[in-house]
C-alpha cells in the first residue's frame, strides 16, 4: 500500500501515540528514519510524572493525562504503568523563594520539616537545606510499555510502523503529500504529521516550509551505586531551584542528573564527562553517597519551541501540514492527552478538556 490518510513522521513517543489516535478513522503511515522506535529521545527519558513541572499548557496535558495513567486500558500489556514515586524539593537558604514559588502554585506541593525529609531520604547531609517541600502525587511511568501500546494499537489497527525510513524527500502535489524515504518507498497521503522531535524544523525545511525556531537541548544523566543505602523506595529528590536531580533506577541504583540544558544539533547524542562530573558534585552536596564509579550514562535531546511551549498546529503556509512538536522535557508524561488532543486537531473535531490551550500551543505564532 502506497496510499494513506496520514502520514506520521518519526516513531517516538510523539508519533506512535498520535498514530494510534488516528488509526481507528484513517489509514495511518508511521515512518521512522532509525531501526528502532524510540532510538532517540523517547528511549532516554527519566520516565517520571511531575505535575508542577513546565509551562501552563503543559501542565494542562500532564493533569489531563493523570487518568489514563492511574486506569489505563485493559490490553495496555504493563502492570507497572505508573508506580508511585513522591518529588521531594530541598532547598539551601538561597533556594526559599522557588520553593515558595512552587507551593503557590497551589498544586500539591506542601511544605514539610526537615526531619520528614529525612526520614524519607537518610543520605541528606545536615545543613544542606533550610526547608524542603513535598509533591506526594508523582509516579515513575513504564516509558517502553506505553510505548509499545500505542505501536500494537497502530499495527492491529491495520497501520504500518516503516522502520529504517527517513523521509527525505517531502512534497505537495495534486492535493496531497509525496514522501519518499531511505528505504526506497514512495508514499502519498492528503496530511503529514511531522513528530519528528529534535528535527521538527529539519522536517518542515525539507517540505519547504519555513522553521518555527525549535532548539534541541541536551540532558545527562549517569547511573551509580548508592550503597550501603536501600533507595528502591526513595522520593526523587532534587533542589528548589532544579539544578540537578536523583532518581531510583531499577531497585537497587541511582540515576543523577546536572538538568544541563545545553543547546545543540539533532543527532545521536552522546554524555558529557563534565555533565556526569557536575551532576555528582551537585548531590553531594546535598546528600552523602559516595561514587565509586559511574556504571553508565546516556544523553538525550529535550527539543523546545521559541516560548518553551508546545507547538500543535497545522501549518497556514500551505494545507496539510501538521506540526507535533516542542514536547521538552514533558512528551511522554503529557502523551496521552496530547495524542488525544492532536488526533482531534488534525480531524478538525471538537478538542474536548484540551481547548483551553490551542491558541497558546499554535505553531503559527512564531511566523
Ligand atoms: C534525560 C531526559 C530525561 C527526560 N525525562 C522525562 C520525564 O521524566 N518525563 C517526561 O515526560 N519526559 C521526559 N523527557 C522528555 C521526553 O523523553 C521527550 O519529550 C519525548 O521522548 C519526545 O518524544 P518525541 O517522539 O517527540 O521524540 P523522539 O523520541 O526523539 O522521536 C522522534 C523520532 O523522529 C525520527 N525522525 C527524525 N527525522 C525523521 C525523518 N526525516 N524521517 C523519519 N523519522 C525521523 C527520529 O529518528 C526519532 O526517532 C526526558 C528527556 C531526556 C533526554
């Protein structure tokens, strides 16, 4: 089959849910460049829920999404979709006002003593804090099952998920989209979904539209032993302020982070030793865990628009063109009501709980 409805390009997390949106009323086409779903960003995220993170329309789709995580579908094939995980905020006396800040919010940060906190992490070194803040509604998500979800739901659908097919050649023609790819094919189809992350713009250049400004920011993240400390059931701690932040990684291991944001091209991005260097320093600063050696590391590409906002929009410099993009640090803890949303713009239907946001998240707004 050459013939679509939709063409979705990139497989991550972005794409595959959108994909399986729209599966039910279109025949749907989900190319990806890589040999793998979810080789880029979408494989290296830290996989947690955080209610009180990102912009408003952000927090929107992060709050709308909560459902889905809390009572997911009976063939959702997980059984740990979302487990829960607390975000515990430290903050040394020059971090009081971000704290403050994130307890205004009014969105369930309360404040707690010290001793609660440590009590809930053992290794914070005394002094180090002032005051600590609690987020008692957070869980870790199962980044890959959801994702294999929404891919399952395209092929049993009738989809096609076109693995090591980079859409190279994009073009408007007798009312359609023509994509031809690495691999050799020559696809058509009246709209295309550009869910191609970092290379959002790239994406768009090659359809011959202008760029909406997308920057690709790297962030580390490095693996350690925190022995003799049990962390399995630790909150994730990190500082007021969000300059770094630790996490348990499969029982019995640490993920740490420096949050470093460093703007860059998309490609397969690798860690920075520095980064690695500086993410460790920053929690022993607040915590006492000694680092023998760093066990692995990983960097990924957290793509953001101008604004830091969402970009979900056709595109009004030609028809058919829809963009997905600027999902920063939030794409898969928003997925499920933002693929929701999304399949609804793309069909022109009613956008439900979501239509408070789109005039904040139109790509267009940066022409
Ligand atoms: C260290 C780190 C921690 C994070 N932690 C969290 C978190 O805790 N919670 C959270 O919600 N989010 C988190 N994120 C962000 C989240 O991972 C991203 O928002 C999300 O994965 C973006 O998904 P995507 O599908 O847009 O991008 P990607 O997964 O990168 O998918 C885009 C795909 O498009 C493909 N592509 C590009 N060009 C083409 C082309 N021309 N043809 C075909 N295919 C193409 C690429 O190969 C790629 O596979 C984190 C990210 C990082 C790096």
């Amino acid at each position: 089959m050459s013939q679509f409805d939709v063409i979705v390009i990139g497989a991550g997390m972005v794409g595959a849910s959108i994909s399986a949106r729209l599966i039910p009323t279109h025949r749907v086409a989900l190319l990806e460049a890589e040999e793998q779903a979810g080789f880029h960003t979408t494989g290296r995220s830290a996989a947690i829920w955080i209610r009180n993170y990102g912009p408003p329309d952000v927090r929107v789709l992060t709050g709308l999404s909560r459902e889905f995580y809390k009572n997911p579908p009976d063939d959702i094939g997980t059984d740990h979709l979302a487990v829960d995980r607390a975000i515990l905020y430290l903050a040394p006396a020059d971090q009081g006002r971000q704290l403050d800040e994130l307890i205004a919010q009014n969105l369930g940060i309360e404040e707690i003593s010290l001793a609660r906190a440590k009590m809930l992490c053992p290794a914070i070194i005394d002094g180090y804090a002032t005051r600590a803040g609690l987020e008692a509604d957070g869980f870790d998500m199962d980044v890959a099952g959801l994702h294999q979800y929404f891919l399952r739901k395209l092929r049993q659908g009738g989809g096609q998920v076109m693995l090591r097919n980079r859409a190279g050649r994009i073009e408007r023609k007798n009312r359609a989209w023509a994509v031809e790819t690495s691999g050799g094919l020559t696809i058509t189809a009246p709209i295309v979904v550009n869910a191609a992350g970092a290379w959002g713009d790239e994406v768009a250049k090659i359809a011959g539209l202008a760029p909406i400004g997308l920057v690709p920011c790297r962030r580390t993240a490095a693996i350690i032993d925190p022995a003799p400390y049990e962390v399995e059931h630790w909150p994730l701690v990190q500082s007021a302020a969000h300059d770094w932040y630790i996490r348990a990684e499969a029982r019995t291991r640490l993920m740490v982070t420096p949050c470093d944001e460093t703007p860059d091209v998309p490609h397969d991005v690798q860690p920075d030793e520095l980064d690695i260097a500086i993410g460790i320093d920053r929690m022993q600063r607040a915590l006492k865990i000694e680092v023998k050696r760093v066990e692995h590391s990983w960097a990924g590409l957290r793509t953001f628009s101008p604004d830091r906002s969402l970009a979900f929009g056709y595109d009004n410099a030609v028809e058919g063109f829809f963009w997905a993009v600027g999902q920063g640090g939030y794409g898969i803890q928003t997925a499920p009501a933002a693929s929701a949303l999304i399949a609804a713009l793309v069909k022109h239907e009613d956008p439900g709980e979501g239509a408070s946001i789109i005039r904040d998240i139109d790509p267009m707004r940066f022409r």
